[in-house]
C-alpha cells in the first residue's frame, strides 16, 4: 500500500504542476484583445544524452516533456546528443544561436555540461539541470530526484533480496554509474551504505565510463572471476545490472545471486519477473518531466517568482560551491508484486512487458494485464 500511495502522489504532482504549467502560459493573456502571451511564442531548447545508457531517454523523457509543453503552448527543440560531447556543444550552440529562451540539459560530464551552461548564461539564457546536476555548473535550477535515495532503495531492496534467501552476511559486487555522473556517485553513496550497515562486505568496487553497458559487462566479468563467492550485486542502473545478469547466466547464476537495477525500463522489469533481477527503482519521469516544463515555462515568461514556488529545496554544487534552487522526486522500489503499479502509472504497458509465454505467465501471476 505504500508503494502504490508513493505511485499516487506521483501523478498528483503531475497533475499540480501541469497545471501550474498551464496557468503560467495563459496569465497575461489579454481576454479582450485576444493578444497572446509571451509564453506562448516561447521556444524551450532541450538536450537529452543519448539512448544507449539508459532507454527512459528516448521512451520517456522525450514523451513527457513533449507533452508538457504542447499542453502549455510552448515550441520545445529536443535534440539528443547521442553519447557525444562535441555532438552536445554543438546542438548547445546551435540553441543558443536560435536565441531559444531557456535551455534545459542533461549534461553527458561536469566539464563539457559547465562549459554549455557558462555560453547560455553569458547569453541571458536561463539555464535548467535536468536529471543530472552540473557539477561547477551555472543552472538556475535542478530538476530530478532525491538520488541518494535512489542508492538507498537500490540498497535496501539488494539487502532485502539477500536476507529473503537467508543471506544475511558475504561478499557484494559494487557496478557504479558513470564516474564523470554526479548522479552514479550520489547513487553509490546511498547503497553503499545500506550494504555495509547490513554487515555485508564490498569485495570489489568499480564505475563504468559513461554507463556504457558492453563496458559494463567486460568490467563485471573480471570483478566476478576474482570473487566468485560474491552474494550480490548492487548495480547502479538497469542496463548495468543485465549487463551483470549476462554474465551470471552464462555460468547458470542468474537468478541465483541478486542483482539490482534502477529505472523500471521494460528489459529490467521483464528481469524483476522473471526472479533474474531481484529489483528496480521507478522514478516517475512524467512528474519529472512536468516540473521541469513548468519552471522552463515560468523563466520563459521571466516569472522567477513562479520558478521559485516550485523548486523548494536546495542541492549543493560543491564545486561551485553553491546552493542550486531544486525539485527533488521521490523514487520506489519496484519488486514482482508491484510491477503493476508501474504499467497503471502509464510509464509502460502490458503488452511491451509480456512478449514471451514465460512473461505471460509472471505477468499473470503478479495481476498485469
């Protein structure tokens, strides 16, 4: 019950801020001239990172955000840099050419996501962190999640996979996000700190370069050759964490030793079904994505005081050393029971999820239809 309140007051806060979305683009419409508003002729620039690391970027992320701003009236140009900082400056700097009135970016690394930022705010253009913060950065804002509670759901759901078999004490396998990714670090320090509070042991401890998921796997192969009595797995994402499942499975452990993963993608939900993947955590990137439209809106219209109300908290850029106005989402752990919250929150469907006759079959069994 509280996995599926958490769900609900995620699409509560859709709902909220979307209409804070819409309010912001209608307010200062002249009803008797019919003029329009200024966020109405505004045009948002947005630049997502790739598609490889993870697949919420192009499934998701693009989806909502277009959404958002269709139902507030405001032109969006989302470009996605493919995994390319050259590719992404220069998208950047096409943007900022164009004179877009925000720019809303998921940085592929702290250096070449700065150096953006630095252009468009040189340029008067208010800058937006989405997702990942920008580490010596210059955003405005900082749309995402609480991602130290992220790491600690990955953690405490590898603890409970563990406990659940009887293992209540061994040796883990750490497979970390991006090291450039100021995410992949906050991630770790949340689960890393569930494992060994547990009385776990972390054997082995590795990222792996832009959440690269071949990489991934070549890195996970060597750390389990030197600890083959590893109990569990805390990978930091989905496609890191079947990455891990691959190579278990080619030595018949999969589903044997608990892996862990994170973004509820369809691939790592078929895994969380099929008992290879112990978890993964849902973070509701239509709330994500509405907020983030609804500040991009309000700067458009120059409305920082709009801005403001939404972005409550703070999150600290200890680079730059500054406090960087913030939406911070709550994250759920996603187990076999509860999968079916995911698919009624819209952010995936029945029949993406059970494509196989063994899917059917968990599909059934855990009430997703």
């Amino acid at each position: 019950m509280r996995k599926r309140s958490l769900l609900a007051v995620a699409g509560l806060s859709v709902s909220a801020l979307a209409l804070a979305a819409c309010s912001s683009s209608s307010s200062g419409a002249g009803a008797s001239t019919g003029a329009s508003s200024p966020a109405a002729k505004a045009k948002v620039g947005v630049i997502l990172p790739d598609a490889a690391s993870s697949a919420r970027w192009e499934t998701a992320d693009r989806k909502f955000l277009t959404d958002a701003f269709t139902a507030a009236g405001v032109d969006a140009d989302i470009q996605n840099a493919a995994g390319d900082k050259a590719k992404f400056q220069t998208i950047a700097d096409g943007m900022i050419n164009n004179k877009v009135d925000v720019l809303l970016v998921v940085n592929l690394d702290n250096a070449s996501g700065a150096a953006v930022e630095k252009k468009a705010t040189d340029a008067g253009i208010p800058v937006v962190d989405y997702d990942r913060l920008t580490l010596g950065g210059s955003a405005n804002y900082y749309v995402s999640f609480d991602n130290v509670a992220v790491g600690t759901t990955i953690g405490t759901g590898l603890v409970k996979c563990l406990t659940d078999a009887g293992k209540k004490t061994g040796p883990i396998i750490e497979l970390n996000g991006s090291p450039d990714d100021n995410n992949a670090t906050l991630f770790k320090q949340g689960y890393d700190k569930v494992v060994r509070d547990a009385g776990y042991t972390v054997v082995a401890d590795q990222a792996v370069p832009g959440w690269d998921n071949i990489k991934g796997g070549v890195i996970f192969q060597s750390l389990f050759t030197a600890h083959k009595d590893a109990i569990g797995v805390a990978a930091a994402n989905d496609g890191l964490g079947g990455a891990a499942i691959a190579v278990l499975a080619s030595s018949g452990l999969a589903g044997k030793i608990p892996v862990t993963g994170q973004d509820a993608t369809d691939e790592g939900l078929q895994r969380v079904l099929l008992g290879t993947q112990c978890m993964s955590v849902y973070k509701a990137v239509k709330a994500e994505a509405a907020a983030a439209a609804a500040i991009a809106i309000d700067l458009a219209k120059k409305d920082t005081t709009g801005a403001d109300a939404l972005a409550t908290k703070t999150t600290n850029d200890s680079v730059g050393k500054r406090d960087v106005k913030s939406v911070l989402l709550t994250p759920v752990a996603i187990y076999p029971a509860n999968v079916k919250d995911v698919v009624a929150d819209g952010f995936t469907t029945a029949a993406r999820l059970c494509t196989t006759a063994a899917l059917k079959a968990a599909c059934a069994k855990n009430g997703i239809s």
